[in-house]
C-alpha cells in the first residue's frame, strides 16, 4: 500500500513537471511568487478575483495569497459568476466567507458593482486578477475599471497581476462607446476589441484621465508574452471564464455573434454544445444560407452548414438549421463583423425576418448598449446591409491603435 501511494505521488508530480514543461509564459501571479510577495509584504489584501485566478499548475491566487508569508488577505470580491465560479450569469450573489479559507467575500456584481468604503475598510492593496477574454461587452474589465475608481477615491494601492488576451495584442475592432451608451456592457471608452491585456487596459484607465482621479497602480507584467501570441501559443491550461466560454477558442467566437444574441431571434448557440460559434433558426435553409454566407469570400472565414435541436435557451427542443463558424486564418479575420454580415444574409434570403423587424424592442436598448451606439441598428435598420454601418463601425479603431501604443508592456 505504502509503494503504490509513492508510485502514484510520484505519477502525480510527473505529470504537473511535464505540464508545467508546456508552458511558455509567465503570468502575473508566478511572477509575484518569484518576488516572494515583496510588493504586498505586510500589507492587507483584498483580492477581486474568480476560478481563472490560477497560477501555472492551477492552484488559485486565493489559496496562493492566502498561505504566503508576510501577506493578510482579508477579504475577497467576486464579479458576475462568482469568487468560485458557481454562480450564473445575471443570478444574484450574496455576501458569504470563504468556504476554503474562512475569508468574508463581498458581491461586486448586481446591485453593488463598486466596492463601497465599508468593503475597504483596512484593505491596504485590491488586487485584480482575472483572466479576460479581450472584447469590451464582457464585464469583468467594468469591475476592474470600478475597483479602480473605488482604490482611487477610497486612497488604496491597486495592483493588476496580469494575464494574456486570448485574441493577442493586435486586433482592434469597433467604435468607441458614446455618452448616453456607458453601461456595465460597455463601461469604458474603447473599441469592441480592444487589443491589451487587462494590465494595459488598466494602464490606459489611469493614464486617459477616465478615473475622476489616478489611482496607485503597479501592473505586475508576464514574461515572455508576445502580443501575436494567441492563447494556444502561451501553453497554459485554459479555465472557464464563465459557463459558456468553456475553451480558449471560445473567446475567438464571443465578438462574432454576442452582439446579435442580444436581439435574441437566432440561436447562438448558447444551449447546444457550441456557444458563440453558430447561429441557427427553424427558417433558415442550412445549405442555402451557408452559400450565401460563403459567397461574401470574408477572409479568413468560412461557414458550413448545421442542423441542431437545442438542449436549452433559444430554440429549446425544436429542429434548427444555420451555420457554423470557422476561423481559417485568425489574423485576416474580422470577428466582430461576422454578426452584421450574418444579420444582412438573413434579411436577403428571407426578408420576411430581417432582424429589426422581429427583435422585441425591448431588447434593442441592450444591443445598442453593447454596441456602444444606437448608430449601428439605426443605420442598419435602413437597408439591413452591412456596407450601411461599416465605415461608422471602424471610424475609431486607427486612432485607438496609436492612442493604446502608449501604454503597450510586451512586445508584438
């Protein structure tokens, strides 16, 4: 007995050296441990944080930070799903502790989405780290841009222990958002891809004047991430960032078809097995639609035909046809295009169902929050085509790529 646990312990430490072997990078919970906490010694801590705050052997930055020498974490801050992961999306959150650590965990997501003066109170340092998936309308970055201005008005140090964006640091697509469309889906003044690493991004948040004052910020930066790195390239175990980005390809597909599942009229697929990399319909003709989609020759973009019955959500139970998204060439794609193009094929093919004819209108104020402007349906609604809104979509994104070079920590 005594042999086969050895044997196994050693099988089990084998397998974490060979995992570990994998990774190429260095993100900012390793580097932290490297330093042995020397910027958080004797300090206070509270850490706004959810599962993906692991380090390269998938232990979590809360268990990580709660057994390090000369550190106090005292309190911990959840975003929409959770300190732990085990809440769904737009469910509420009570305040609890900690199961694993006793540590009290405050909600930042509903009702409180700011930390309020109570729940800093004796914290020397917030700590963010979260893993984000680089697209404007996901709203982690809105409770890191809050937790900002809550360190800055409350005079507390804000640290962010940086993680790679999944879509690298190059791709930049969408308009800014404009005064009247600031929402928990759109919080910040930048593109709907935005191309930083949430250290970057919090750089800019500091930098641009978007914090009614600056706050103490360290970013504690990877090593060796590059910013034509796609996540595959880091070699790091991917961890859900939330119940329907299970992998690290699903963040390529949120910025292609998010947008359009908030009109709710096709289904995504959120509820079959591939969420944000299909759309379907019991009106569309899978092959038709596929050739018609197909016929646009979007580079690095090609669509094949799919027939589905959806487990839950949109299209529950019933017989489905659409098409599924292949990204062929990452670096020519334009993502966030795809819905639009999606969208206008629709109402070709089928114009008995153009989109803004069957959209509720209650939902058109959520996909004009996440678009940033009511511009986009508007223009669109004209003629439901895409060369309508594509100028408008893409207005902003050469001044934000020289405007964001200024805060850029890693190299292409």
């Amino acid at each position: 007995m005594k042999y086969l646990i050895t044997s196994l312990s050693f099988l089990v430490l084998l397998c974490s050296y060979s995992f570990a072997q994998n990774i190429k990078i260095k993100t900012g919970i390793e580097v932290l441990k490297d330093n042995n906490f020397k910027q958080l010694q004797g300090k206070r801590i509270g850490l706004i944080t959810n599962p993906t705050g692991v380090d390269n052997n998938l232990k979590s930055t809360i268990d990580i930070l709660y057994e390090a020498n000369g550190v106090e974490l005292a309190v911990l801050y959840g975003p929409e799903h959770g300190v732990r992961g085990d809440v769904h999306a737009g469910d509420k959150i009570a305040d609890f502790n900690d199961p694993n650590t006793g540590v009290p965990v405050y909600s930042l997501y509903e009702s409180t989405r700011k930390p309020t003066p109570e729940m800093l109170n004796g914290i020397d340092v917030l700590v963010y780290d979260i893993q984000d998936i680089g697209c404007r309308s996901y709203t982690y970055i809105s409770t890191m841009y809050l937790a900002m201005e809550a360190a800055s008005e409350n005079d507390i140090e804000f640290m962010v222990l940086d993680r790679p964006n999944p879509l690298g640091g190059l791709k930049v697509e969408g308009n800014l958002v404009e005064e009247g469309f600031f929402s928990f889906v759109s919080q910040l003044k930048i593109p709907y891809i935005y191309g930083l690493t949430c250290g970057e991004l919090a750089e800019m948040i500091n930098g641009e004047g978007m914090l009614s004052k600056q706050c103490k910020l360290t970013v504690v930066k990877m090593k060796k991430w590059r910013r034509k790195m796609n996540f595959e390239n880091t070699g790091l175990p991917w961890v859900p960032t939330s119940p329907h980005i299970p992998f690290a390809h699903s963040a390529n597909f949120y910025p292609s078809t998010g947008i359009l599942g908030e009109l709710g009229y096709m289904s995504i697929g959120v509820g079959y097995t591939l969420p944000f990399e299909m759309v379907a319909a019991e009106w569309i003709n899978a092959e038709e639609f596929a050739g018609a989609l197909n016929s646009k020759n979007l580079p690095g973009i090609i669509f094949r035909p799919i027939h589905l019955k959806p487990y839950y959500s949109v299209g529950q139970g019933e017989n489905y046809q659409g098409v599924q998204i292949y990204l062929t060439d990452f670096s020519k794609a334009r993502l966030s295009d795809i819905q639009f193009h999606i969208m206008e094929v629709a109402a070709k093919l089928y114009p008995d169902r153009k989109v803004f004819d069957h959209a509720s209108d209650n939902r058109f104020s959520m996909f004009d929050k996440v678009c940033g402007s009511d511009e986009i349906r508007l223009k669109f609604s004209e003629n439901h085509s895409f060369e309508d809104i594509s100028g408008y979509w893409t207005k902003d994104e050469e001044n934000f790529r020289k405007l964001s070079k200024k805060y850029y920590l890693y190299k292409n």
